[in-house]
C-alpha cells in the first residue's frame, strides 16, 4: 500500500448525497409516533411539507432536528421564515411538543432503523447522489498516496450503506459519524495517524459553521464549501468575506 500524502475529507449530506427527502419522510414518521395528535395523518397529503423542508434544510445541524422542522411546517410556519429563524425557535419548539433532544434523537434513529431492516430498497431509493462529487471521489480512492475520509453527523451505519449504493469503497474505519465528535478533532486525528500536517488536507463541506470551526482548530486545512449543498447565499457571501473559497462540483480536484 502506497504511503499516504494527501487526505482529502468529505462531508456527507449535502456533498455526496442528496438526503432531504429522505430526512423530511423520516421526520415525518418520527413525529407521528412520537406526538401523533401533533402530527398530520398518515393519508394526509404532506407535499407542501417536503417541499418546505427543503428550503428549510440548510438550517438544519444534526438529523433529529427534521423532526422539529416539519412539525413547525405542518403549524404552518412559513419555510422562508424558518430557514433564518429555526436556530432560535427551536429549544421553545421542543418545549412546545412536550418532548427532549435526546428523545426526538432517539425516536428519530429509531424509525431509520426500523425502515432499514424492513424495507431497505425503498429507504436507499429515497437518495440521490452528486454525479460530479461521486466521481471525483472515485478518481480520489483510485489515486495513489491519497486517503479518503467521509465525516458526517448521519449515523455511521446509515452512511455505510449509502456510500456503497453508490459504489464507492471508502474504507470502514474511514467514515465517521455521529457520536465521533466534532469534525476538527475528526481530522486532526486523521492528520497525526498518517503524520500529515494540516497543508496536505483538504475538507469538502457544505455548513460554513463547521468549516469556520476547523479553520480556528487547524488555519492551513484547504477548506471547500460546496454550492450545491444545504447552505444559502448569505453563508456562501460570508464564506468568500472570510476567504474560504466557494465552489461547484466540478471543481472538486482543483487544488
């Protein structure tokens, strides 16, 4: 095996994969067992919810907060609205639905596992992936000395699963997921397990929050935030403001 040079690091959601429908089902179901009086009926049409969530999408932080996203949609919260105001809401919106972070969490894992296990065509069918990202993270896997790391707040499983429907070999012990700690700390391990500085790395995210973390914990990462993923003009405007270059799918491999 070739020594390692280069590592180059991608989120998940919203880098390779397109989840928001996905997530906006899954809350859906999670709501309804969790708060059924609070939710809208099984037969109910839930389409202008979907469509909502995903405006809504890029305010989202870590999976289980979907289920909060669409219980304000289904009260009829405006999308436009909430895509700037649901950071602030959302601790009195948990109050609201008399629940916790981490039963909404737990409920939320709760239902994916259970859509896996039974049904598992029809969850991966909910997904989509970056044709231009999947392919510049084969060309990556294929290059010699480089080591490809998937970072993600999705369950590692969930990830696992999703990446080889995708036909992407990215190593097991290469993808991290929730419960692996913050994403900085993620790569600056990976950077002292193969004695890399922080130069030869690159970090392709779509949350210019987690990139603005990185770049205080290590300034010489090469950081990417990705356009076509669950971001805003406002971040992709600060982004350039704050030097961290903003770009296309088709500009993965330019260094």
């Amino acid at each position: 095996m070739a020594q390692v040079s280069e590592l180059w690091a991608f989120d998940f959601d919203g880098v390779v994969c397109d989840s928001a429908h996905e997530t906006g089902v899954t809350a859906l179901r999670a709501l309804r067992r969790l708060v059924p009086e609070q939710a809208p009926g099984s037969g109910d049409d839930v389409s202008h919810i979907l469509k909502g969530f995903e405006t809504v999408r890029p305010s989202l932080e870590t999976g289980w907060e979907a289920v909060v996203i669409v219980y304000l949609l289904h009260k009829g919260g405006d999308p436009d609205d909430l895509v700037n105001t649901f950071t602030a809401i959302k601790q009195s919106a948990i109050k609201e639905l008399g629940t916790s972070a981490d039963e909404l969490k737990r409920v939320f894992q709760l239902v994916r596992e259970d859509w896996t296990e039974n049904a598992l065509d029809e969850w991966l069918a909910l997904h989509r992936f970056y044709p231009d990202a999947v392919d510049a993270v084969q060309t990556l896997l294929a290059r010699p000395g480089t080591a490809v790391y998937v970072i993600t707040t999705k369950a590692k499983e969930f990830a696992v699963q999703l990446l080889s429907a995708a036909g992407l070999a990215v190593p097991h012990d290469r993808v991290f997921g929730l419960g692996s700690g913050p994403k900085a700390d993620v790569l600056g391990q990976a950077l002292t397990e193969h004695g890399l500085e922080p130069a030869s790395c690159w970090f392709f995210e779509d949350r210019l929050k987690t990139l603005e973390a990185v770049s205080l914990a290590a300034p010489n990462i090469h950081l990417r935030l990705c356009d076509w993923g669950y971001n805003t003009p406002a971040h992709r405007a600060r982004a350039v403001a704050l030097g961290i270059p903003v770009i296309a799918a088709s500009q993965i491999l330019e260094r």
